[in-house]
C-alpha cells in the first residue's frame, strides 16, 4: 500500500483521533539525525488500529501516573521509502544497528511501532537522560542498571524512562533493548508476514 492511501484504508487511525496523546513527527522536519524534512507533503500521522487502541489504553495508564502529563508521538507511520533513506544516510558507519534494515523493513512501516516521550504539565518533555535518536549506549534500557551505577543516569531520568515505559508496557506494546523511545506490537516476525507494509 502507499502512503497517500492510507487514509483511505479502514485498517489505519490517524492520531489526531486519539484523545490525550501530542504528536511532533521529528522526520517532518528538520529536527532530526538526518537534518533535512524526510516526509514532505506526506501525512505520516497514522497508526494502525491495533496500535492505536495499545496507545489509548497507554495515555489512560499515564493520566492515572502522572496527571496532566502527555505522550508525545515522535515517530508512527514512517514509509518503508523512508525507511530506506535513513539505511543509506547510515551506511558505513556503526550506527545502523539503531535502523532496522529496509530488506526485513522496519515494523514502523506497519504502522505497529511507535517512537514517543512524555510531556510535562507545562508541556516540556521530561529529561530521559539522553535526546530522541541519540545512538549511544545511554540510550540502551538493557544498560539502565550500569548507568545508574556509574552516575550516568540519574534515578530521576530512570524515573521518567520508567514511567513512559509502563505506560506502553499496559497498553500491550514491548519496548526494545537499545532505543528508550521505541516501543512495538505484536511479535515482528508475525506483522512482517501478516500485516501491510506501507511503502
Ligand atoms: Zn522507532
């Protein structure tokens, strides 16, 4: 399917029909690790239902958590001919293992992944520890333990991790050992063979 007909498609939610939930698409943008607007006239706001019922459920558990805060989606429905770009801008270097490779294709071309953070009251976003897409091991949830030992982590941005983590965790999503922001439905290998790769 293209992304122009997923508005079209009953499968799909656009996300300005999810109460409670901020959305500020970084590759919409300039403000991004590729610095330039990856989506253009494209309207990548879009979820597929399934994940858009997980991140209902996910805003409802953070209302309970922490009133007055948000989540703020920073990446949903992202083409798998984005998803291309972003390998590319990432070749040669290290850093690929925080893209997933466009010949497997990358479960946010399903639109069952979801890149977010959480708002304060005053809408700032809450100190991770470490920026959206900053791929660095301070990054990784799976090093949580040793950067809290070290220092590098405070028990408050733990915290803050924490809190957006078992938002999404209620809502049926799994987080991923190497990126504190990414979150997805379902198993992969299941939505890449039954699901429909948005390209
Ligand atoms: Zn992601």
């Amino acid at each position: 399917m293209r992304c122009e007909d997923v508005a079209s498609h009953t499968d799909f939610w656009h996300l300005s029909a999810i109460p409670a939930v901020a959305v500020d698409l970084r590759y919409a943008g300039a403000d991004n690790f590729v610095g330039r607007d990856l989506y253009g006239t494209l309207d990548c706001a879009w979820v597929h239902h399934l994940a858009g019922a997980g991140l209902r459920r996910a805003a409802a558990l953070l209302e309970e958590r922490a009133p007055s805060h948000r989540l703020l989606v920073l990446d949903a429905l992202r083409p798998h001919r984005v998803q291309v770009q972003l390998w590319n801008h990432l070749a040669g270097t290290e850093l690929r293992q925080y893209v997933a490779d466009p010949a497997r294709g990358s479960i946010h071309s399903f639109g069952m992944a979801l890149d977010l953070t959480v708002l304060d009251p005053q809408g700032r976003e809450l100190d991770m520890g470490s920026g959206y897409d900053e791929m660095t091991e301070l990054s990784h949830p799976q090093l949580e333990a040793r950067h809290l030992a070290s220092g590098a982590l405070t028990p408050a941005q733990h915290g803050n991790r924490l809190l957006l983590r078992q938002a999404l965790e209620a809502g049926g999503f799994k987080g991923i050992a190497n990126e504190w922001w990414h979150f997805e439905m379902l198993d992969r290998q299941h939505v890449r063979q039954h699901f429909t790769r948005v390209e």
